[in-house]
C-alpha cells in the first residue's frame, strides 16, 4: 500500500524534542545520554500511530522506550498523539523517544547488549516467497536482533496474519540460536498470554471482525 505523503510532516518531526534526528550517534550511550538514566531499553520496530508504545511508557516509568517507524507520515501521527498527551497533561512522557529509519539499520544505531526487549506488532507480511527476507520476523532479522539484545532480550511478535505467524513459527523453530517461549494463536482468549495485553490500533480494529490475535515470545535457545 502506497503511504501518502504530508508535505508538513518533516517540520512537525524537527520541531518534536523526543524525535532522535542522529540516532547513530548515540549507539551504545542511549540509557545514559539520551534518558540520562540505567533503566533498560526497550524498542519497537514498525510502532505505527504510537498508541501501543505510549501506554508502556505510562504504565512503566522505569523503562525507556524507543519507537522505530520508516515513514515520516506515520510517524507524525505518534507525534501528534504525544503532543495531545502532553497538552492534556501538561507534561511529557520523558521514557519515550522515536527515530525514523529503516529497521536493516539496527545494528548500526544499537550497540551489542544494548537493548532489552524490541515489540514488533502487526508488521508488514510481504507475502510474497521473494520477499521473504524483509519479514521483520525472517532470519535476517533475527540476526540483527541478535547483535543488539541482551542475552536474556526476548522479541514479542503480534499479528492477525496466520501466513506470516505460520512463517516465523516455522522459522524460529529452525534456528540454531532462536526458539519460541511462549505462543498462541488467539491472544485475546489466552488466559495466560493476555494478562496485561496492550492492545495496538491493528489488533483492536481486526480483533472487532472476529480476527484472531497470535502472538509468540522468542527467546535464544540457551535460555528456553
């Protein structure tokens, strides 16, 4: 789907102090220089609109959260909705932070060991068998993960896309490095898996037309 472009986007992301403009660097310094505290680092990749993130920030002031998004016009979106918050509140939500980038660019914004946990929600399926590789589930990305998350990080994946979770299922339980901790293919009915659930813009419009949520916690096989 073709995203349309909003020519004033650019100037609202310049103008929005928690947009990381430069976010090379600060790779290995993001705790300390950006937060300007130790707490963990957790990052989610594809965050859309930024409902999803904001709420974790809210609910766990002792976390810092980093929301990845490719395109500037969805990420003027959680923009906004970061300025309606503060409006609101008048105050900021100051554990959370955006980029705009590619997600193939981790490694090179992330140093080894440097993050906790990375969400990854309703991501793009490409369903196509030749795109397979730029699945944020596929085991080029997982590679990735590998070279930025804490021994003990995990990847929580969500989606209502059985191809693609029947794609990541089949993929981590190839890999040498990677398995599945938890999974389920109906979150919303998972009396274990949905305690706590923060539910995305996604995954409540497609849990209203009766489509199941799946979602599987990864971890490295050591720890499984």
């Amino acid at each position: 789907m073709r995203l349309r472009n909003i020519p004033r986007a650019e100037g609202v992301l310049k103008e929005c102090s928690q947009v990381i403009e430069t976010p090379e660097e600060f790779r290995g310094h993001w705790a300390s220089d950006v937060f300007q505290n130790d707490y963990p680092v957790h990052i989610e990749i594809g965050m859309g609109k930024g409902r999803f993130l904001m709420a974790l920030a809210q609910k766990n002031p002792q976390i810092n959260y980093i929301g990845i998004e490719r395109y500037t016009s969805v990420l003027l979106r959680a923009v906004e909705k970061l300025n309606i918050y503060i409006e609101e509140n008048e105050s900021t939500l100051p554990n959370i932070h955006f980029i705009c980038m590619d997600a193939q660019d981790i490694a090179n914004v992330f140093a080894e060991n440097e993050v906790d946990r990375i969400y990854l929600n309703f991501s793009d399926p490409w369903p196509k068998a030749r795109h397979a590789r730029r699945r944020l589930t596929s085991p080029d990305f997982f590679a990735r993960y590998d070279k930025v998350l804490v021994q003990d990080g995990q990847v929580e994946f969500k989606t209502d896309n059985r191809d693609l979770f029947g794609f990541s299922v089949e993929s981590l339980g190839e890999s040498e490095t990677w398995g599945i901790s938890e999974c389920t293919y109906d979150l919303h009915h998972d009396e274990i898996m949905n305690v706590g659930n923060i539910m995305t813009e996604y995954e409540e419009k497609f849990s209203s037309m009766d489509h199941p949520i799946c979602k599987l916690i990864a971890k490295r096989r050591c720890l499984l």
